[in-house]
C-alpha cells in the first residue's frame, strides 16, 4: 500500500495536516499509529486532530493511564499511550480489546509496545524532529481507509 512522505515546517503545518483528516468521513472507523521519538510530536498531533473534530475540555496525554476515551459530535474516540505498557494481561482486563472492537476512531502512541495484541492500523504516521526543528513525517497507509486518510492529508 501506498506510503508518502510530509514535511511539516512547523506546528501549525501539524495542525492543518489533522484539521484535513479530521475533515475526512472515513477517520471515523479509524486506527492510526504514531511512531516517532519522545517530543516527535505525538501527542501534538493527536491534540490537534481531537480540536479539529470539536474536543473543547482538557486534552491529557494518557502516558499514566494508557487510555483517555472522548465522546464527541456522536464520534467515540480512544487516544492510547502504550508506553507503560508491558502486560498483555491488561488488554484484556483494562477493556482495551472492547474499545479496539467498537466503532469509532483509535489513536495509538508506541503501538510497538503493544504489538502482538494490537490489530494493524489503517495508517502510520512516523514523525521525526529535524535539525531546524520541523518534522519529517512518513504516512503509510495500511488499508483502503488508510489510503483515503493519507489521499486527504495530502491536500
Ligand atoms: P510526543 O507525544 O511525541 O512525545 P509531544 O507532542 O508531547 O511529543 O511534544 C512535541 C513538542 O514539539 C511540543 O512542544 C510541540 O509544540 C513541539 N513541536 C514543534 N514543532 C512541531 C511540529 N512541526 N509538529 C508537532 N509538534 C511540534
Ligand atoms: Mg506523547
């Protein structure tokens, strides 16, 4: 499937990137990674994405939690933060595979850490910090849903 490369010059290059897919029908039955190191911009992203769709409280990072669920505009959306995960245990216990079965659009930063329960994504974002501090963005699509997402970020 089809992978693209993005340069966002700064964050207001990552806001209009999520406000594009955010515009998109099919980010409602989503799952989308992002990869990237520590400040990449992960969480960036997904805070830009979640105003874009009409997120107006607080917008935590689930870094302790694992998961912060949002109910908005009728749209069930799950930002995961596996960093601290290390029980596959928890997958089933913590509930994650029901918000992974149910409709709805899924966020996940450090999938890796979840790899072997995780279903694959529509699409991964990889984003990497450059030296004058814009950031490399390698999109790739995992599905048809991935390739619409990708087709709209594009725009
Ligand atoms: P992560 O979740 O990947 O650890 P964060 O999103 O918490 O990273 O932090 C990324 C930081 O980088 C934020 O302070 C954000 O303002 C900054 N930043 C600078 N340029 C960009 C950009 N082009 N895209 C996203 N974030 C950026
Ligand atoms: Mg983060």
């Amino acid at each position: 499937l089809e992978s693209r490369t993005f340069s966002w010059p700064d964050e207001a290059a990552c806001e209009r990137f999520a406000a594009a897919l955010a515009a998109e029908p099919a980010l409602r039955r989503a799952g989308i990674e992002l990869d990237g190191p520590l400040g990449a911009g992960k969480t960036t992203f997904v805070r830009h994405l979640l105003r874009a769709l009409g997120v107006s409280g607080r917008i935590k990072s689930p870094t302790y939690t694992v998961v912060e669920p949002y109910q908005v505009n009728g749209l069930a959306v799950s930002h995961f933060d596996f960093y601290r995960f290390n029980d596959p245990r928890e997958w089933e216990d913590a509930g994650f595979r029901e918000l992974f079965a149910a409709p709805g659009l899924r966020l996940s930063e450090w999938a890796d850490k979840a790899r072997a329960v995780l279903p694959p994504p529509d699409l991964r974002l990889a984003i990497e910090p450059q030296d004058d501090d814009s950031r490399r963005v390698t999109a790739l699509a995992g599905s048809a849903l991935g390739q619409a997402l990708l087709a709209a970020g594009a725009r």
